[in-house]
C-alpha cells in the first residue's frame, strides 16, 4: 500500500501522473448531504476562484463523497485546488486533485465531444442444427395470408378523376346525338 503525505493545508502535492486540468477531481465530501445541496455548495465555494462552468456530483455508490468540479481555465482551477486542499467542508477534509481526464462539458465546447455508442446486443446465430432441423430463417417473414392481400389493388384518385370526367363527356355527346 503506498503513503500518502499530505502537507499543510493550503499546500498541493501535484501528481506527476496527472497533468494540469481545467476540471478538479474532489473526494472526502459529506454523503449524508442531498445531491442538488452539495451541488450549490460546492459551487459557492469553487466560484470565488473563477467562473465554473459545471458541477458533476452522483449519488452512486462507486461516486459517493466525490464530484468533479469544471473551471473555464486552467489557471481558476489551479489556485482553487491551491487554495482548498485539505479544507474542513461540512466536518470532512477535502483532497483535491486534477482530474484524469477532460470533461465532457469541456469537450462539448471545444468541439471534440464524441457521443458515447450505446451497446448493442448481437441478434442470434442460426446454429447448424437448427439449420438442418428447421431450414435457414427467411430474410424477411411473409403472414400467411400474404398472397390474399394482392389481389385487389386500389385505384389511385387522379385515375378515377379522369374516368368520371370521360363518362361525362361520353354522356354530353350522346345527349347531342339524340337532338
């Protein structure tokens, strides 16, 4: 298990692993506070830093206690992790870090958003047995009553205009024949 040394508040042990974020990775936050009040405290506070510009917090299990908090630059969410490490935040101790990775609210603005692709289940395989039991699947299904529904096939209405118009015509023309 390896240590951790934490310094005086005030004081930040930056990670060599984690390069400067414009997004703050913050743990050791109360989980008995309701989600929408951690949210607006939080931003209260990380707002006197600079303009943030989201507050991510979930109520998971995995996420319990943490939240990701966003800045506009980097230099706001660098003096915010600065000046907040280790600070008493309703009777717990805050850590802050960088977060690892760019936020999606950052990458929605600077255009290299990149919708995540949902998974999809694979349809089933016809196996060789089922095959030689069954005979291959159809490609697409055709009910039973399929040919049924062919036989009478309805006109569409510029035709019946057209007809009307020549019955009446033949009617004028005969009606003057008889005269």
């Amino acid at each position: 298990m390896a240590s951790s040394t934490r310094g005086a508040p005030g004081t930040v042990a930056i990670s060599k692993e984690t390069p400067p974020n414009r997004t703050l990775y913050v743990r050791g936050l109360p989980d008995k506070l309701p989600k929408e009040d951690l949210k607006r405290n939080l931003y209260m506070l990380f707002a006197t830093y600079g303009v943030i510009l989201d507050v991510v917090v979930m109520k998971t299990s995995k996420m319990r206690g943490q939240a990701h908090v966003v800045f506009r630059d980097l230099d706001a969410s660098t003096q915010a992790m600065r000046a907040l490490q280790g600070f008493t935040f309703f009777a717990k101790d805050m850590q802050i870090a960088y977060a690892k990775t760019k936020s999606d609210t950052i990458a929605k603005l600077d255009g290299s958003y990149k919708m995540p692709e949902p998974e999809r289940e694979k349809e089933p395989e016809q196996t060789a047995a089922q095959a030689a039991g069954f005979g291959t699947a159809p490609a697409k299904a055709v009910p039973a009553n399929a040919p049924d529904t062919a036989k009478g096939q309805k006109r569409a209405r510029d035709d019946e205009e057209e007809e009307d118009e020549d019955a009446e015509m033949e009617m004028d023309v005969s009606d003057e024949d008889s005269d």
